[in-house]
C-alpha cells in the first residue's frame, strides 16, 4: 500500500522525498483519511512537478548568487574604499587613471554584488529588496557614466552645466544613501548579518553626512576628515562582513547532503 | 488578513503549524506530524505535511539536515525564523483586537 502511494508521486517528487516519505508512513497505520491525504498531495506534487524543475534550477542560482554577491561585496567595500580614499588625495598621490580604473571597478563590483544579495533577499521581502536594490545600483551607474565623462571630457559640461565631476559626485552619494537604504532592508529581512547591516548603515551615514558638511562648510576641518575617515571604515567593514557571512550561508546551502 | 505565505494557498495554515513547530529546533516529519496534533487538537496527513514542507524548503524558509536513518530532520533559516516572527505578531495583534472588541481583556 505505501509503495503504491509513494509511486503516485512524481518521480522528481520520489527522488527527494520518497525515502523519508515511506519511513513516516512506516511509522503509523495508514488510514482512510491519510489515503485521501496522500493522494491528494501526489496530485499537487504533479501539477506542480514542471515547476519544480525551475525551482530546482532556480535554487542552483539562488546559492550562487549567495556566493557571487559575497565576494563582490568583499571586492567592491575594497575598491570604494580605496578609490575613495586615493581620489581625496590626503594619503597617497596617484595617477588618475588608477584611481579612475578603481571608482569603474568598485562601481561594478557594487553592482553585482548588489543584484546576488538582493536575489537572496528577495525570497522574504521582494518589494523592499528590489527597491534597496535599485537606488544603490542607479548610483552605481551614475557613477560609472561620471567616471567615463572624467576620462573622455574632462571639465567641460557634459549634461546641462554639470561636469562630470558633479555627476560622480551625485552617482556617488546615491550609492551611500542606497547602501544605507540597502543597510536598513537587511537589517530588516534578517537575512544576513545584522551586525554587518548595522555597520554598512552607519557607515553609509557618516560618508554622506562628511559630503554634505563639506559642501555646506560652516564645520571644523578636522570633523569632516574623521566623520569621512570612520565612514570610509565603516562601509568598507560592512560590505566585506555581509560578503563574508553571504558566503558562509553559500556554504552551508551547498553543503552535500546524504542521499 | 495579509498572509505572508501568499502563493501556498490551503497550504499556508499548515506551513504556519510547521514553521511553530520547527521553533524550538530541527524536527523530522513525525515529530512534526506529533507536534501539531497535540498543539492543535487535528491530526496533519502526511501528503499535506509534504506539500507543505517542499514549498518551505522551496521558499528558504526551512532547510533539510542530513538524514538520521531515513528520516530527514528540517530545521528553521533565518528567512524562515523572521518570516515566523512576522506572521505570529499579526495573528497576536488581530487576536487582540478580537478580544477588544468581544469587550474581553488578554490574558
């Protein structure tokens, strides 16, 4: 009788669950209700056995994205801070284009970090994930048409009066306040570190705070270099926490299970 | 009242007996099976606990751990513990606002 229950489920069904399936029918009699149970779990198993298919397929890019957003949400806390760091000119004098290649880099790196976190936090929150999503991202891409607008205009006004500068400026500055936007939602889903969100969120703050203090001016000199020097810290820590813990949870997902 | 288990249809009160279950720690299908007769006063057939459980584990809601014997024991995600919070605060507000308004105070 269990055999031929177990056999009215798909076979993708079977091969998942059938084992441990037959071990819980062995474990108490069968009766009426739980034929009529049964059966109509194997019905709703085979309508949906196409779409298990995909969502087989789509939990491969789920752990994934898990581990491709990790790492470039190491890489891109990395590239920030270091261009951030480089492009102020208080520490080290280097080339431009250096620093121009590494804004174009840790704008990617952002990106897709940004698209492999927020696929994983997607599955609790879609709505607040892909808009936490979309506002760091649209100042990313902001950012990249800046630094391209630096290396081929230069000065000159590339839309309306703005320059390029202005541009970057403005793309990057939305990447702050999207990363604090993006703080806040994974703080919210719980989906990975809430400590590393908490990080990221303070972080994202202070660096913002740093620009608009510097533009308006009014402050000491010396606030504005340590609100952006523990801001600077406080992202790159954030970014590189949540990429380490996004590729713990990878592991954990990807670990082989016993068949 | 907003579900947060949306797409489970008649699936997503069972869920919901799952996820309690699974609160206190892993459990493999009997124990579940056990825990929500005895919490609920119903038995949960074995086909439902099943449809249920795939579309769990589907959601990263819950995740399997390796088996002990042939038994499958499931345990929690932090999606999934969130996801529990979130529903067990709406159903305890409406509970309240139940017993509000039958002019009867909460224990």
């Amino acid at each position: 009788m269990i055999a031929f229950l177990i056999r009215c489920y798909p076979s993708s069904w079977r091969a998942r669950y059938g084992d441990e399936f037959a071990a819980l029918l062995e474990e108490r009699p069968v009766g009426p209700f739980d034929v009529a149970d049964i059966l109509l779990g194997a019905l709703d198993a085979r309508r949906r056995s196409r779409g298990h298919a995909a969502t087989l397929s789509s939990g491969r890019g789920f752990t994934m994205s898990l581990r491709i957003g990790g790492i470039a949400a190491i890489l891109a806390g990395i590239l920030w801070a270091t261009s951030l760091v480089l492009a102020s000119g208080t520490i080290l004098e280097v080339d431009g284009i250096v620093t121009g290649l590494l804004l174009v880099a840790g704008a990617v790196t952002l990106l897709v970090a940004l698209a492999g976190l927020s696929a994983f936090q997607a599955r609790a929150h879609p709505l607040l994930s892909w808009v936490a999503f979309a506002v760091p991202a649209a100042g990313a891409v902001v950012s990249l048409v800046g630094v391209a607008g630096m290396t081929f205009v230069g000065d000159r006004p590339m839309v309306g009066d703005l320059s390029p500068w202005y541009i970057w400026v403005f793309g990057t500055l939305t990447v702050f306040l999207g990363s604090g936007l993006f703080a806040i939602v994974t703080y919210r889903t719980a989906a990975l570190s809430r400590i590393a969100a908490i990080t990221l969120g303070v972080g994202s703050v202070a660096v913002t705070l740093a620009v608009l203090i510097g533009a308006v001016g009014g402050v000491p000199e010396a606030i504005g270099i340590v609100l952006t020097l523990a801001g600077v810290v406080s992202f790159l820590v954030g970014w590189c926490a949540l990429g380490v813990d996004a590729i713990r949870l990878d592991r954990i997902s990807a670990a082989p299970r016993p068949a | 009242m907003e579900s947060n288990l949306p797409e489970f249809g008649r699936f997503a009160e069972p869920s919901l007996l799952i996820l309690v279950s699974l609160s206190d720690g892993p459990k493999h299908g009997y124990a579940i099976m056990q825990d929500v007769e005895r919490g609920t006063g119903r038995p949960m057939g074995a086909g439902t606990l099943y449809a249920a459980l795939a579309r769990l584990e589907e959601r990263g809601i819950i995740e399997a751990l390796p088996p002990e014997d042939r038994r499958r024991p499931y345990r929690l995600t932090a999606i999934g513990a969130t996801n529990l919070a979130e529903q067990l605060h709406r159903l305890s507000r409406f509970a309240q606002m139940g017993l509000r308004q039958l002019g009867e105070t909460s224990p």
